[in-house]
C-alpha cells in the first residue's frame, strides 16, 4: 500500500523496511506496531511520532532502538527530520555514507543515496535499530 495521498508514504516505507529486516511485528492495541490492510493498521505504521514512540519505547514483540547520536548511526536506522516548532514530518532510511555525508532513501519522493544535507529541515533524530524480539 502507498499512502502518498493520505500524507505521504514515508513512514510507511520505513516501517516496510524495517519489517523486511526483522520479520515479526507487535499487534499490541494500541500502540503496536503492524500492518494488515489500509484500515487494519497501527498508528506506529505510519505516523512519524508514533513509529518513534513505538521503536523508543517497545518492550515486548518487534522492533526496537534507542535515540542515538550521528556517530551511532548504522546502515538500517533512520532519522526523522523536524521543523523549528518540534513537529517531526518525515523518516528516512539511512543507506550509505560518503564520506561525512550520510545518505538516505525514501519514499513518497522516491530517493536513493540522496544525501541528507539535500533535505531543507531545522532539526534531526537519529534512531538506531538494537533489534527485534520474536516471543
């Protein structure tokens, strides 16, 4: 599914990542993290904020990461980029590096290896992937 005209696909694109890397979602109601259908999903799936208070603070089933610095930044984390006000609006996935450069992919804008500092945002928060508890 693409929710490029329910406000963008981004985070669902994230989520379809990290699911492609862990394999196990959390049906948890109401803050898990999975996706059945368009109307059998949850918030974490594809709303920015959510998915970081899910990976943040998931204790059981799924995914889960910790709030890291750029120095802790792997390929397969992501970083959400904010606005000046503290709204979080978009979550790359980190794909490579350049040098300093960190490269991310995306979607709703397809992008691959763009390079962060090609996005116009006023701040950003990484978050590294620890892993995935399949119970």
């Amino acid at each position: 599914m693409n929710f490029d005209t329910m406000g963008g696909d981004c985070t669902n694109f994230a989520s379809q990542c990290i699911y492609a890397g862990c394999k196990v979602m959390n049906y948890a109601l109401p803050y898990g993290w999975f996706y059945i259908s368009p109307q059998k999903r949850s918030a974490s799936w594809t709303g920015v904020q959510y998915l970081y208070n899910f990976l943040i603070n998931n204790k059981g089933q799924g995914p889960y990461a910790k709030l890291a610095n750029v120095s802790e930044i792997e390929i397969g984390d992501i970083v959400q980029l904010g606005d000046m006000n503290g709204n979080y609006y978009h979550t790359p996935i980190i794909c490579g590096f350049d040098g300093e450069e960190i490269l991310v992919a995306a979607h709703t804008y397809d992008s691959y290896n763009r390079p962060l500092s090609s996005y116009s945002f006023y701040t950003a928060r990484f978050i590294h992937i620890l892993g995935a508890r399949k119970i």
